[in-house]
C-alpha cells in the first residue's frame, strides 16, 4: 500500500493534505494546506521532501496559488507568472519543481483562447495527473530494478527514496516494495543522513511499516559495512540528473558511491524522467542547495557545536556517472549512463 504522502481533498474549493514529514517518525500528522504560502513553506521547511514530491506539490501549489484571482484574461496570466516565480523560489536543485511548474505554465500558455476559470480547472486536472503518473512510473521503476535485486540479499540506500519522496511507492524504495510483491526477501541498511536524518526518521519507517528488514546505521559506519561484505547493491534516488549522467543527491551520496566503486559493489541511481536536466551538461552546472547552519550546530532543539562556529551545510552533491552502475527510470535502465544511454531511455 502506497503512503498518502500528498493528496487532494475535496473539489475546486479543496486543499492540498500532506503527511507533516518533520513530525515523523513520533507522530504521523496531515495537514491541510489552502494557501500558496502555505505550499511554499511546506516545501522549504521538509515538510513535504524528496524530488517528486516536491513537483507535485508545486503543481497543487500553482492551482490554489490562482483559483480565487480574478478571472480576466491579463489578470490571471500575470498572477499565475507570480505564483510560478515564487513557488520557484522554494527549493533549488530537485529539478522536478521546475518540470512541473513548466508543464503548468506551458499548459496554460497552449489554453490562451480558453476563459481563465476553465484554465483553473486543467491545472488542478494537470496535477492529479502527474500525481497518477507518478505512482504509476513509481511502479515501472520498482520493476526494472528487480534484474538487480536479488532474493535473500541486502541492499544499502541513503536519505529518503521512497513513498514520502514521491506519490506514494518511490524511487529507490520500490526496488524493494516490487521485490517483496515478487516474494522476495530482501533486508536494508539505511543510511541515517545527517543532518536532517531522512534515512533514520523516515527510511526506517517506511520500511518497517511495510514488513521490510531494516538496519539503521549512522552515515559514517557505511564503509564497515561495506567492508564486511554485507552488502550487494547500493540503490538511491536523484534530485537532477545532468545530460552526461551525473546526478545530484542527498548529501552523503557521492561517498557512497566512492566506497561502493573501492569494495566493488554496484551503485544504482533510480529516478523518473522527470528528473532528468539535459539543459546541463554536467554535474558541475548543478544547483546546489546551503541551508541554514542551524541544522548543523543544533539537534532536537539544542546546541551541539559551540555558537558562532563556522559552518558548511550543502543538501545535495553530486555523484560523477563514473561512479554510477545503471541509472534505472519508469522507461528502462541506462547501464555505465552516459549522454547517449539516458537519451535512449526518453
Ligand atoms: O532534502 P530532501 O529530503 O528533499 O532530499 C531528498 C533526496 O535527496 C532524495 O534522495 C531525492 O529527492 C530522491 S527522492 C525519490
């Protein structure tokens, strides 16, 4: 069963409800978002993450940003520019944002005779419709792993790639939702991803609460792990994947990889289209998101590093296609990806 991590409720007069991701794993809470600002402070507070999720949330975002402006044609195709902008501004690097924010404006652009009322309405169709897709290619991508995935193994993921992330079954994840559909048996190691801890808070539960043997470590533990031989594939999802193959991940992603290529295990990148940027050439080109240094110098609340302390804190890195084994999407799997392999898989 798919997590409800994003849903609408009700009709035009509606709200987005989202799982409160900050709140778990102690407390599984929804709430109701009804205002743009809302939707933006969802987003840039974690409380709806993981790249998918975001672009869809953003596409929720842009219809209640504009179903009460005034219905005149100039009128609303300016607030609906505004309301883009500013959802643009959340968040970064998880390109999916700005596929789905593209794909409502051009959308809107193509209705140009249309009365605006009625363009409100396809917004709102337009969203429910990347929601479907999404769980849809959730799924493909689930499947296409399984040639990795092998029964009685176990794998290691990093961050949160799975139904919080996306509609309701992953990226990442799925590999092992499908494989245990397949009646495989497959056990996790889960990263616990500092500092926002996503493996640790959100992974684990997942995980758990879909019967799946998890192993909680902390990030920096993964090279004993690795060395031991426990583990047979590294699976993890993307934030934006370059033309060259490069893809940008949580942070703690690219040393994983790096250990992965030292103990001679695979690294998979598992990510719908929607996550791909063939506008950049590399990784180098992408974006990459500095939070708040609060995330690093406090924990549950307190101080844990004097104040004051200088403080580096990248989200996301970038794992070099070198490193990466196969990049698996919901069309097919790019093994060794380069340009050419990821544009077969368009
Ligand atoms: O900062 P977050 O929690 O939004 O970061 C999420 C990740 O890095 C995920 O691994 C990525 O978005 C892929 S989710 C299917």
């Amino acid at each position: 069963m798919p997590v409800e991590t994003l849903r609408w409720h009700g009709s035009l007069d509606g709200s987005l409800r989202i799982i409160d991701q900050r709140l778990l794993p102690g407390e599984l809470k929804f709430r109701e978002l009804r205002n743009v600002e809302a939707v933006f402070e969802a987003i840039q507070t974690l409380a709806v993450r993981g790249a998918p999720a975001i672009g869809i949330a953003a596409a929720y975002g842009v219809f209640i940003g504009v179903r009460d402006c005034p219905d005149d044609s100039s009128t609303f195709r300016s607030e609906l520019k505004r309301v883009c902008k500013y959802l643009a501004g959340s968040r970064p690097t998880a390109v999916n944002l700005f596929y789905a924010l593209d794909r409502v404006q051009a959308l809107a652009d193509d209705m140009a005779q249309t009365p605006a009322g009625e363009i409100k309405e396809a917004i709102l169709e337009e969203a429910h419709k990347m929601l479907r897709e999404d769980l849809d290619a959730s799924r493909r991508m689930g499947e296409n792993c399984q040639q990795f995935v092998k029964d009685g193994a176990t794998y290691m993921t990093n961050c949160n790639a799975g139904g919080l992330a996306t509609g309701g079954y992953g990226t990442a994840l799925a590999a092992f939702y499908i494989a245990k559909e397949q009646g495989k048996k497959v056990s996790v190691f889960a990263c616990e991803t500092r500092p926002l801890l996503q493996g640790a808070r959100l992974t684990t539960w997942e995980l758990m609460r879909e019967g799946i043997d998890v192993t909680l470590i902390c990030d920096n533990m993964a090279a004993t792990v690795l060395r031991q031989g426990k583990i047979s594939g590294i699976f993890v999802g993307a934030d934006r994947i370059a033309a060259n193959g490069d893809a940008a991940n949580k942070i703690g992603t690219y040393p994983l990889a790096l250990l992965a290529r030292e103990h001679g295990v695979p690294f998979y990148i598992v990510a719908p289209l929607s996550t791909f940027d063939f506008s950049l050439k590399s990784g180098d080109d992408i974006p990459i998101e500095q939070r708040a240094p609060q995330e690093v110098t406090h924990f549950a609340g307190r101080a844990s590093a004097p104040e004051d302390v200088g403080v580096f804190n990248p989200a996301f890195d970038v794992t070099p296609a070198q490193l990466i084994t196969a990049i698996i999407c919901e069309t097919g799997v790019a093994q060794n990806p380069d340009m050419a392999g990821l544009q077969a898989l368009l």
